[in-house]
C-alpha cells in the first residue's frame, strides 16, 4: 500500500491535489516555503483517502516566475517534503 500524489490545475489559480495511492494520507499539509507568500488554502493537517483530493489556491504575479512545484508532506511520508511538479 502507498500514498501517490497529482496535481491537476482547476480554473483560474486553482489546483487540486488528488491521492492517487491505495492508502489514506493523514496529516497532508502543503508547505508554504518556495510559494513567495502566493500560496492560499492550502491545506494543513487533512486526511486524503484514496481518490479524494484537496483544492488550493497558487497566485500568479507577472513579475515572479510561475511556479512549477509545491512541497508536500504527510504523517507516514517520511521526514522530508515531496515535492510536487
């Protein structure tokens, strides 16, 4: 069994991170370091089981770079993040 993480872009600027394991993920948070203070919504603490997802909110400044991944981390992930493209 395994958590396995997606992310899909929704409308506008937001995104939804699906798990797409076979195990339920507790204590999902998507970390705010990189996001330059753009990140919303973003989720801290949730469980996910398998085939439910989690909307957050990433905004687009034309002066900074898009962003191209997000730092997830989770109870059984290990002691390091995962990022996420």
């Amino acid at each position: 069994m395994s958590v396995k993480w997606q992310i899909t872009r929704s409308e506008g600027t937001s995104y939804r991170l699906h798990n797409v394991g076979n195990e339920t993920a507790e204590a999902v948070t998507i970390l705010e370091n990189g996001l330059d203070g753009l990140g919303r919504d973003l989720p801290e603490g949730v469980s996910l089981p398998p085939g439910e997802s989690v909307r957050f909110v990433m905004l687009e400044v034309d002066q900074l770079p898009s962003r191209t991944e997000v730092l997830v981390k989770w109870s059984d992930g290990g002691p390091e993040p995962v990022r996420m493209p």
